[in-house]
C-alpha cells in the first residue's frame, strides 16, 4: 500500500537523524539518500496516493488551503518532519528559497528545475533584500530524480512541472529556526517575503486595489503619495497589486514616486519581468501540442540561451537543438487565437511572432546555434524582431 511504503520511509528517516542527535545540517543529505535508496517510484504511483486519499486514514493534513501545491497531500506526520504528496496541474514555482530542510523526488511527470544564487547588497527590513540573482543552470528532473533541500539561500530554484498532474515527494521539516522566512526572488535583484502579513500595509494594498477595480479618480493620486511616503518593502507591496494595470504609462509614473532610485528601478525591471511571466503563463492554456507546451516552459524558465539548448537536447534526444527550437516557434507563428477587435475578427498568433518568410527559420537556427551566416536583409530585420519580443529573451541572452 501506497501508505506503507510512506510509513516505512518515515520511520527509517526518524531513526537514522536520531542517531546524528537530530543534527539539523545533516537533515537534507539523509533524506535524499534515504529517498534515492527506497525506490518509491517503482512501489507507488500518484493512483495511489489518490486511492489513499479516498480510503481515509491519512495524518491530519498541513497546508488546508493547498497554498504549495495543486494539492498537497500530508502522507506521514512524525513530531519533527513530515512527508507530503504536491500534486501539481498547470503548476509554476516562483523564483524561492526555503525555510525549511528536507529533500524532494518527483514521482510522477516531468519538470524542468533552474537554480540560482543571490548576493546580498542591501538588507531593507529583514523581509526584502537588493542584490544580484545569478543564474546557475536549468535541467529536467524527471522520475525518480532527487534533490536534496538545505534551508536558506544556499538553495534557490524555481520549478516549471510538464505533465498533468505531476507529483513530486517531499520530505521536510516544519520550518527551520534560520531562516525563518522563505523568500521569493527576481532577476530584477530583489528577495522578498511574499508571504509576509503585516495588518497595516495589508490593508493600504486592499484599499488601493478596491480603488483601482472601481476606477476611482483619486487612485493614482492616493497611490502615488503613499508609495513615496512609505518605505521600500510596502512600497514594493503596492505596486506588485498593480502589476496588471492596463496602462503602463501610470504603472511607470507610479513607480518613479519611490523615494530611493536604486529601489524605484529594481521594481520596475521586477513589474517588466512578471509581465512577461504573465503573458508566457497565458498563452500556456492556448497550446495544445506537449512539444510547444515545453517549448514555453523553456522560455518560462531558460535564462540563457545555453540553458535552451541543453533542455531541449535533453526534451528531444538526438535532434538539432537549435533547429528544433525555430521549428517550433515557426509552428507557434501559425497556432492563432480567435479575438475580436471592434465588429472584425482578429486572430494574431500565441507569441506575436512576425510570419516566417523563406529562408527565416534557418537564419533563426543558425543564430541560436551561433552561426551568423550573412542573413539578407528580410532575414536579418526578422531575427531583430524576435530579439525585440519579451517573451524570447533568453534565446538571445547569454
């Protein structure tokens, strides 16, 4: 049984991180060795743990509003750790750290991981950090693959799950006493506590939002004044609410009413980049095929074009990588979406890619592989489109 193999699990971690006197460092390590050793992918599969779920008898459940997964399922319980079951459909992890130790294995469905590491300039309040994020590399985990978790920002990552559902394993701690707050971060330089609650910039944010839903005239006067008048973490808080403000021209207004430039600019590459989070996510739900789907999962999470390479490598084993990545975004050039604009119906394709000419998919191929073969003009004004498109950037970075 699927709760059995879990219970055997749980008491072997017990046993072995008692033996080290429950030293909290070595927690991580023991899980991974212990998850890799018991082979659970070949003993349980994500039916079971649904037809548990159904037969009743699991551990009181953490997480009951499933905030970390789509959902979470609490399979053991012990006074210091637990083991969960993440369920994930359409699921995307931000950019995080964790406060706690433990270890993770994906169970079912595929993912690509890509890792990162922060340097600290500026610590503003304990709940939000300035410095620079830099990007580690991206792999796909598939079955059985495991991670081990150390708590803290010596493990940054952000995860983008495939199949439908995935299901990843993790074993964890309940929260770690260092660190004590998970942070979320951003290629803008900015960790923050995103699940921070504080009564008063709580309530600013739901105030200001009721204005903005009901187009109060005032707004971007009350916005404006209290972004400039508070410190850098509420100030951040407000203008994340607004980060789906139509007009970009009030959006960049208020961003500049921030008191300290060097945060006014981070927040403002912060609102860029999750834009464009935004829109890749979107056009998720518009794409049907599994290969375009990976596709935008690697422009979702790729940060170099070396990155999106070796993902697709990996997607596809024995392709031309770069080849396969202008295929399918020629592909994705003709996979329209039905609008209507007025009383005339519109169909622009998922990404806004420009229509791919002769001779545009292989001048795109050999730019990605890093062969610039004296394109033509035609070709040569397409590829800087492509650069132009938020949604490519990391084809063209790095």
């Amino acid at each position: 049984m699927a709760v059995a193999a879990i219970e055997e699990l749980g008491v072997e971690l017990e046993r072995e991180w008692a033996a080290v006197d429950y030293e909290l460092g070595a927690f991580p390590e023991i899980c991974a060795s212990r998850l890799q050793g018991a082979r659970l992918p070949t003993r349980i599969d994500a039916e079971d743990v649904v037809r548990a779920v159904f037969a009743g008898g699991l551990p009181q459940q953490l997480d009951p509003d499933a905030r970390f997964g789509q959902p979470p399922v609490t399979l053991y319980r012990s006074p210091r750790f637990y083991i969960d079951a993440l369920f994930w459909v359409d699921g995307t992890t931000a950019i995080h750290d964790h406060a706690f130790s433990g270890a993770f294995q994906v169970l079912a469905g595929q993912s690509i991981e890509t890792t990162f590491s922060f340097a600290p300039s500026r610590d503003v309040d304990g709940r939000m950090r300035l410095g620079d994020l830099d990007v580690r590399g991206s792999a796909l985990r598939a079955v059985g693959d495991v991670r081990a978790v150390p708590a803290g920002p010596a493990y940054i990552h952000s995860l983008f799950h495939l199949a439908r559902p995935s299901v990843t394993l993790v074993v964890r701690t309940y929260r770690d006493p260092s660190p004590e707050i998970q942070l979320a971060y951003s290629s803008a330089g900015i960790a923050f506590d995103k699940n921070d609650e504080d009564p008063v910039s709580d309530r600013f944010v739901q105030i200001l939002e009721m204005l903005r839903k009901t187009e109060h005239p005032g707004f971007e006067v009350l916005a404006g004044d209290l972004v400039a008048a508070t410190e850098p973490h509420t100030a951040f808080a407000i203008l994340r609410s607004c980060a789906k403000l139509p007009d970009r021209d009030l959006l960049h207004r208020l961003t500049g009413r921030v008191a300290d430039a060097d945060t006014g600019r981070r927040i403002g590459l912060w609102l860029t980049e999750q834009r464009r989070i935004d829109f890749l996510i979107s056009r998720r739900g518009l794409v049907r095929k599994p290969e375009l789907r990976f596709l935008l999962a690697v422009l979702l999470n790729a940060r170099r074009r070396s990155d999106a390479l070796a993902l697709v490598a990996g997607f596809s084993p024995g392709a031309n990588p770069a080849r396969q990545i202008a295929a399918w975004l020629a592909e994705l050039a003709s996979t329209t979406m039905r609008l209507q604009v007025g009383s005339a119906p519109f169909e622009p394709n998922v990404l806004g890619l420009p229509v791919f000419g002769p001779g545009c998919e292989d001048a795109l191929a050999d730019q990605l592989a890093g062969r610039n073969l004296a394109p033509t003009p035609e070709t040569e004004a397409f590829i800087d489109r492509l650069r132009r498109l938020p949604a490519l950037e990391p084809l063209f970075a790095g």
